[in-house]
C-alpha cells in the first residue's frame, strides 16, 4: 500500500517564508532555510517552494535560495514559481530541485507540459493548479475555474478540463490548491479534490484549509488525495509533521513514520 505524503509548503515573497488567507493578507513566517531545517528534522515526506509573485512579477525564481535550501534539507523538494521554458526547469533540477512545479506558464504554453516530461521525465513535473469556484451564470459548465500569477488572473479554463489534460501531456502529479479554502483553517475543499482525484490517473496533491488534524483524515479518506501539502498549522506551531502522522496511523491510513 502507498504510503500517504504530509508536505509543508514554503510560499516566498521577497526572500521570506509568507502566508495568508485565499492568497490575501500575506504575513511573514520565518526565513526559508531556518523553516525547511525544521521540517526536514521533523521528518516531512517532501517540502514544496513556490515563489509566489515570480509569475506576476516575470521574474525567475531565487535559484539561489534554491541552492541553499537543497544544502540543508535531505527530503524530495519541489520548487516552483516563475518557471517559464525548459531551460529555467534544468536550472531549478540542477540547484538541487527534485521535482519542479509549473503553473502559469504550462497553462500559457501546454507544450511546455510534454516537453519537459520528455526531457526530464514525467516523475519531475508537477502541473499546479489553483482553482477557485466559478461564480458565473449557470450557463458556464465550470464549477471551478483555474487562476494564473499567483491567483491574480483567471485563465478561463475548468480546472477538472485542466487536469486532464495536464496529466495527458506528461504530468507526473498536480499540486491542487482551492483559493476558496486557502488558509481558512476550515478543511480541504473535499469536492474539488474529489473531483480531480476521479478524473486523472497521477497522484493529486491536495492544499488549502487545513487546520485540524481530521481534515488531513478526510482528504485522504473522502476525496482520494495522495498527499495534502499544509502551511500555516506547521509554520505557526499548531501541529507538527509528526503529531498529524501518529493521528492519521491510529486512524489506519497508511503514513511514513
């Protein structure tokens, strides 16, 4: 059986570990090296690094903080942000990125999907998705539309569509984040997952609204995640890796101890 992954998430801005509510009212959490020593001393399955204004701001990623990252953490790490061709995805891998995850520019260019599953492998790419419900009129069949530049520009696509057709372009996972639920604290957004996890056949990583240890219960559960990455509970003390792994295995879900 495959184990269940518990993933931190490192959002930068600015050179600092931030975060905030459905992407709002970004606050500071610490310097980025300091945080991942942490989490990689509390044994987390993987750590994701998303550079949050990257896009927004067409800039490349702090290859650097990358570098410094990668020295002192030995767990899987994914970086992204700001990735705009192959090339920046071979600088990322070659600073030390196990895995990087495309967001912006995949949707801008789906080839980019295919072409860097061909050179890299499909295991080093991760289409991330930020959804958000749709509120437009009932004539739209999207229930939830995707958003790119760090949730600032609606890209008009339905983020199930999305996904699909991420994972036929070479995808090897989506990192999968309700805008609607970030940073609420009030549970994943069960039916978004649900509804990727039942329409790809990659693993789904699922983020946004954790804030008790039974909502990582239900994500795994009650909407077929594989892996439910987490921010604010762990950079704020709340839970640690290790508390929400000894919660999930009395639960009998299947984590790495």
């Amino acid at each position: 059986m495959l184990t269940k992954r518990i993933i931190p998430c490192l959002d930068i801005k600015q050179g600092r570990v931030v975060k905030g509510v459905k992407f709002l009212g970004l606050r500071d959490a610490g310097d980025p090296v300091e945080v991942a020593r942490v989490y990689d001393r509390q044994r987390a399955d993987e750590l994701v690094f998303l550079d949050i204004t990257a896009s927004f701001e067409e800039r490349k990623t702090l290859v650097g903080l990358v570098e410094e990252i990668a020295k002192n953490i030995f767990m899987p790490f994914t970086v992204g942000g700001g990735i705009r061709d192959t090339a920046d995805i071979r600088d990322l891998l070659n600073a030390g990125a196990d895995k990087v995850s495309i967001n912006t520019a995949a949707v801008k260019c789906p080839d980019l999907i295919s072409d860097a599953a061909r050179k890299f492998g499909s295991q080093c790419i991760v289409v991330a998705i930020d959804a958000q419900q749709s509120h437009k009129s009932q004539v739209t069949s999207h229930k939830w539309e995707v958003y790119i530049n760090g949730g600032r520009t609606p890209a008009e696509l339905d983020a199930v569509g999305w996904a699909k057709k991420a994972a036929a372009l070479g995808a090897g996972e989506i990192l999968l984040t309700s805008m609607d639920y970030d940073g609420t604290k009030d549970g994943y957004d069960l039916a978004l997952t649900r509804a990727i996890t039942r329409a790809v056949n990659i693993p789904v990583i699922a983020s946004g609204g954790a804030g008790k240890l039974e909502h990582f219960y239900d994500v795994f559960t009650q909407a077929g995640a594989d892996a439910a990455l987490a921010a604010s509970i762990f950079h704020y003390q709340q839970y640690s890796i290790i508390q929400v792994k000894e919660y999930l295995k009395k639960k009998g879900v299947a984590v790495r101890i």
